[in-house]
C-alpha cells in the first residue's frame, strides 16, 4: 500500500515538475537562436545578412511564445526592430517596438520601458521626425529619473542632445550632451564618457567649428585606446575633419583602411582623384548594406 501511494505520488509530481523542466529547455533553446541571431546581425555586412538575422530573430520569437517566455518575447521584438530601423523600414520598426513595449508594461518592467521608449526616438530621429523624437526621449528620461538609474540618464540625455544636434539646433544640443558628460564623469563611467566626448565633438563639427570638434574628439579617442575598446569611428570622424580643414596627410595616416569607403571616396575627391572616389563609391554602393550604424544611444538587448 505504501508503495503505491509512493508511486502515484512520484507519478503526479512528475506531472506538476514536467512542463516546468520542458519550459526551461524550451526558453534554453530561445536563448541559443537569439544569440545565433544577433551575431549574425552585428556582423551583417548587407540587406541579405539582415534578412537572414531576422528569420533567425523570428524563429527564436516562435520558441520563446510556445514557452511563454515573456521576457525572451520583448528581447525579440526590441532587436527585430532594432533590424528594421537600421535598414531604414521605420513603420516596421515601431511594429516591433510598440509589441515590444506592450510586453515590458504589463509585466511591470519599469527600466525596460525606458529603454524601448529610447528606442522609438531613435526610429523618429533617422526618420527625421523630430518633435516625436523628443517626446519619446524625455518619456525615457522622465522614468530614468523617477527610478534613480543614474546610468541612464545619461544615455536619455546624450540622446536629447543628438535629435537636437539633427535637428540643427545646436546650444540646446550642446547643453544636453555636456549634462551627459558630467553624469558619465561623476558615475566614473569612462567608456560612457568617451562617448559623450565624441558626441560633443560632433555637435561642434556640424556647427561648423572645426577646432573644438577636433579637441573633443581627440579626447575621445585618447580614452578608447586607453581602455582598448574600438575606436574606427573616432578616428573616421577625425580623419574627415583633416579632409575638411585640408589636412590631406593626417587625414590618409587615419583613413587610409580598407572598411572606411565613403571617407576615402571624400579624401579621393579632395585630391581631384575622380577615378578612386568613382571606385570607392561603387564599393560601397555594392554592398548594398545601407544599415545605419549611428551614434545614438539605443542597442539590441
């Protein structure tokens, strides 16, 4: 008799403990996909590799609905439109991102809804919308501050200070990413600070003063090779600053690499060389990759 209670209870908790256990495989699975997905994507060098990470991002979206992975859901949809935006598909991408948005309110993820509201003015930005995209930014920066994460305040200012900078309006954009560079400076955020450098930088390189863009952005760099992060942009902003103030031998010594064909093709025409900057031009119209990789502060989870 005991060994038959022992058995059915054995035999019912099986039943309560199995779908638990195949529900953790499950959302392991989704994991792997999503990380095969976003290799995929941050390596994608054309519309075919961004077309090949979203049918992956889509495959580990089906695996993570069957295990009812909330969380798994919304990481999904943050970085299918975070695909869609960089190719420049912004009705797609805020598709996604409202999906994603919708998730991450009903379970109560107050610091992701920052981030995916920061995510959507960063669509409205690139689609030149920039009233939305403040809207959305100082959504982000309301809740940011309402939950004391430091961190990101920073990112929601710089981010403030970029659709201003867009937008043409250059004082408010510097007042908003030196408040990101001090909260960077005082978090001792150094990788962050290095970008809020590089961002002012900018900001003074589209008001057209040319010197102080350059100090910026040197200390800018100066913090990346320092920490050993990669500093290809700096050194192409830098570079294009050479070109525009007619520095043409700093300019090779920095642009001279092979994945910098836009910045060359400009340095080709600078020195009248027509027939590199047709070739250089072409080789970047060929990738067909039009993908945006642009400096405002949004990111796949």
């Amino acid at each position: 008799m005991f060994r038959a209670i022992t058995l059915a209870a054995t035999f019912w908790l099986m039943l309560i403990l199995l779908p638990a256990a195949v529900q953790a495989q499950s959302e392991q699975q989704g994991i792997f996909v999503l990380k095969e997905a976003k290799e995929i994507q941050y390596k994608a060098r054309s519309r075919e590799d961004s077309e090949k990470a979203l049918r992956k991002y889509e495959e580990a979206l089906r695996i993570f609905e069957r295990a009812g992975s909330q969380k798994g859901r919304y990481v999904v949809l943050n970085n299918i439109a975070w695909v869609y935006r960089d190719c420049a598909q912004y009705r797609k991408a805020l598709e996604y991102y409202d999906k994603a948005l919708e998730i991450v309110r009903k379970v109560g993820d107050i610091q992701s809804q920052a981030g995916i509201l920061n995510n959507i003015a960063s669509v409205y930005s690139y689609w030149v919308q920039y009233p939305k995209a403040l809207e959305y930014c100082e959504k982000s920066l309301a809740i940011t501050r309402r939950i004391g994460d430091t961190r990101q305040e920073g990112v929601a200012l710089n981010n403030i200070g970029l659709v201003y900078k867009s937008w043409g309006q250059y004082p408010q954009a510097m007042e908003y990413c030196e408040k990101s560079l001090a909260i960077r400076q005082k978090l001792g955020d150094v990788k962050g600070e290095s970008v809020a450098l590089n961002n002012i930088g900018l900001v003074y390189k589209s008001w057209g003063q040319y010197p102080q863009a350059m100090e910026y952005y040197e200390k800018g760099l100066a913090i990346q090779k320092k920490i050993g992060v990669p500093s290809d942009g700096t050194e192409d902003s830098i570079g294009n600053m050479y070109v525009s103030t007619g520095d043409m031998q700093r300019a090779e010594l920095l642009l001279k690499k092979p994945d910098r064909g836009a910045s060359l093709g400009r340095l080709a025409l600078s020195k009248s060389d027509f027939n590199e900057a047709r070739t250089q031009y072409e080789r970047v119209r060929s990738s067909a990759y039009h993908c945006s990789r642009r400096v405002f502060g949004s990111a796949p989870v």
